[in-house]
C-alpha cells in the first residue's frame, strides 16, 4: 500500500481560514435573516484597475492572431515585465536589483512554501508569534518540525514573541538561527519596521550565514517616507535576503495570481560537503522543473501597473483601503476597544476585552453584530487574547459593520 507523507498529520486540525468559514457557515445556516459581514481574509473587493483590465483585453486579442500569438513563456517570467519591476520598485528607491534576479510566479504564498524545496532539512527556523500561519505550516509539511504543544507551538521552530510591550517588533535572538521570517508591513499585527530594526536584522543574518524571507506584501501600504518599502533598501542586504512581493494587495490580482520573488545572485549557500552554492541557480533550477510560468494575459495585467495610468490607479485602491482602515481604527477606539496597527498597513490589530479569548470574541463578535474577523490565537500562541480586522471590503459593509459594533455590541 502507498506510505502518505505523516509530517501532514502533525498540523493541527484545521487551517485557520477553513475554521473560520466553517462557524460562519453554521452560523449563517441557523441565522438565515443575518446578515453577516466578513472583515476575516486578507482579499480585496474592488474592481481591477482599469489599466490592467485594458492591457489584458489586448492580449487576449495577441493570442487569437498567429503573429502575436503566445505559447509556452519563460518560467521566470517575461523580462518586459522584470525589468520594469526592477526599474520601479527596486532601483527607484536605490536598491541594485536587476531583473535577472526577479522571478514572476502565481502567488507569494506559494512561493513561501516552495522555496523550502531548495533548502536543506536541518535548518534552525525562527518565526515571529504570531505568525502568517502559511510560514510554519509549510515547514511542518516539509518535516522541519516536531509535534504540535498544547498552545500549537512546533518543536524544531524558534518563536519570537510580538506584543504591544515591544511594539509589535521581534526582538534579535540570543541563538543562531538558519532561516528567519519577517513580515512588514506585518500581517497580522499591522506593525512596521525601521530601517533601523531591519539593519539589526540584516547585521545578525550576515554575521551567523542566516536567510532572511522577507514577505513585503504589504509594501504599498506604507506612507510614512522614513519607513523602508524593501529589505533591500538596507546595507548588506544583497548578501543574506530573500524578498517576497505580490500584485494582490495593491493591485487587486488576488483572483488573478501574479507575484514576484528576489533572489539575488550573490547569496549563498552551504551544500553538506561545506562548499557555497548560489541560491539563485538552485531556485531557478526549481521554478524551471516545476512551474511553467504565470500567463502571459496576467503578466500583460501587471506589467500595465507600471504605466502612469496604472500608478495612479493602484494609488487610488490602495488609498480606499487605508481609508476603510482609519475608520475601523476610530469605530473600535470609540467602541472602547484597544487598538494598533492599521495605519501603514491594512490590518488593525484589535486586544480583546474583559479577558475574552481570542475565539470567544469571535464568536460574541459574529453572534452579537454579525461581523467576522479573524481569532489572533489562530497565528500563534502569543496572538491569544488579540483579533484582527481587515480593511478589505466595500465602504459600506466597513461602516456598517464598525456602526454594528459601536452600536450593539456591549463590552461588559
């Protein structure tokens, strides 16, 4: 009989999402009349921009005429595509990306877990708490962890603890660690970092050989100009991190899989007989074997992010979001709430009353104002007794929520 792979069987019962869904589900089978608002997932709303639906139509249009017809793409991506990308996002603000070392893939969550393939089973983890849960599953189902404790912490995994008493920043580990998770702006707490904490980070990752994953989905949402966009931005960087981007949060490309991951071509390393290997080689190597590329009609969406049009476009989402946040922010902290995040970032970081648990808000929050946001305990240990609320959604269910809540829902 065929062997399955067990490391599957240490995660825990359910994924944090399918749990929430599955409550909701129940709930809006027993309540028909209500009508629940879902402020839980990370996914946006609002339509494409226009400049990116534009480009897309053409190139459907290239794929019906033999001239311009397209087939199988690079794996890595088109360089039309790259090459802007590295010129705006990287270059602009000082950073030596070139587009060879940028890789164009369906989903940086994907590619969060993939890039586990080309890296060896005896690394030392370390992962903030809480956690996008996606970074320590991932690692389970490749066997880099033990079992599951009673509060859901792994063996094998070095937690660093995010409270409001360090606002919301890991502080640098006292152990050597090989691989190190950072997150900003940060999902779920909404923190950011300073070029000052990420240079910290980058010094200790240079001094031990660590890599760092840094996930700056949220990039776009910064607008405090003091705050770094990329890890990049940061002296040395080149030489220890691994930067992960999507066009899902900025340009709405959450049903249409576009993202990006930097590799660059400098970082190394250790193969089991001590000698350096480039990681780019071995990631291209990778996505060569195992990804045909992402189409050539979204790539043709993406690419339209990068006009004047497309800029001012995004701009404009992206602006709607942070609005829908200020006015989750001022709701909550007039509902007597205490809050964080929420400013550079599109999610607010809610501590819950009266000593209520994390899931046990969730469910007053659900039964009492039919709104749905997401259990903190659910990204960690150290998010029991938090709960985040996104700002992704439509003006009027944001404010009819947040009037539900201020209205109705009674802290005592």
């Amino acid at each position: 009989m065929a062997t399955i792979n067990d490391n599957y069987l240490k995660l825990k019962a359910g994924y944090l999402f399918p749990e929430i869904a599955r409550r909701v589900n129940t709930f809006a089978a027993e309540n028909p009349e209500a009508a629940v608002i879902r402020l839980g997932i990370g996914d946006v709303t609002e339509p494409l921009p226009v400049a990116c639906r534009t480009a897309m139509i053409q190139a459907i249009e290239d794929l019906g005429d033999r001239a311009t017809f397209k087939g199988y793409g690079p794996e890595q991506g088109y360089a039309w595509l790259r090459e802007k990308i590295a010129a705006h996002d990287f270059q602009a603000r000082g950073c030596d990306i070139s587009a060879e070392e940028i890789f164009i893939s369906d989903g940086s969550k994907c590619d969060n877990g993939n890039i586990l393939d080309i890296l060896g089973n005896d690394n030392k983890i370390a992962v903030t708490d809480p956690v996008y849960p996606v970074y320590v599953d991932t690692n389970v189902m490749a066997g880099h962890t033990g079992e599951a404790n009673e509060k859901g912490e792994y063996a094998g995994l070095v937690y660093l603890p995010v409270t409001a008493a360090n606002n919301f920043t890991a502080q640098i580990p006292t152990e050597k660690v090989d691989l190190i998770y950072l997150c900003f702006p940060n999902n779920p707490t909404g923190a950011t970092a300073t070029k000052e904490h990420l240079q910290a980070w980058v010094d200790y990752a240079r001094h031990h050989g660590s890599i760092i994953f840094f996930d700056a989905a949220y990039e776009a949402y910064i607008t405090d100009p003091a705050l770094p966009h990329s890890i990049y931005e940061i002296p040395g960087a080149k030489d220890c991190a691994i930067e992960f981007r999507s066009f899902s949060k900025n340009a709405g490309f959450t049903g249409t899989r576009c993202a990006l991951t930097v590799v660059p071509k400098n970082l190394t390393g250790k193969a089991q007989d001590g000698t350096d290997v480039e990681i780019w080689k071995l990631w291209n190597r990778r996505q060569s074997t195992k990804f045909n590329g992402v189409s050539y009609i979204v790539q043709r969406g993406a690419e339209a992010v990068y006009t004047p049009e497309g800029q001012a476009q995004i701009k404009e989402l992206v602006s709607f979001y942070l609005e829908n946040a200020q006015i989750i922010r001022e709701q909550l902290t007039a509902a007597g709430l205490q809050i964080y995040g929420g400013v550079n970032a599109p999610y607010v970081w809610v501590k819950t009353p009266h000593g209520l648990s994390s899931w046990d808000f969730f469910d007053k929050l659900l039964h009492t104002c039919h709104v749905v946001g997401t259990p903190g305990s659910g990204f960690g240990a150290a998010g029991e007794g938090y709960f985040r609320i996104s700002a992704f959604n439509s003006r009027e269910n944001v404010t009819t929520a947040m009037a539900r809540i201020t209205q109705k829902f009674k802290l005592g």
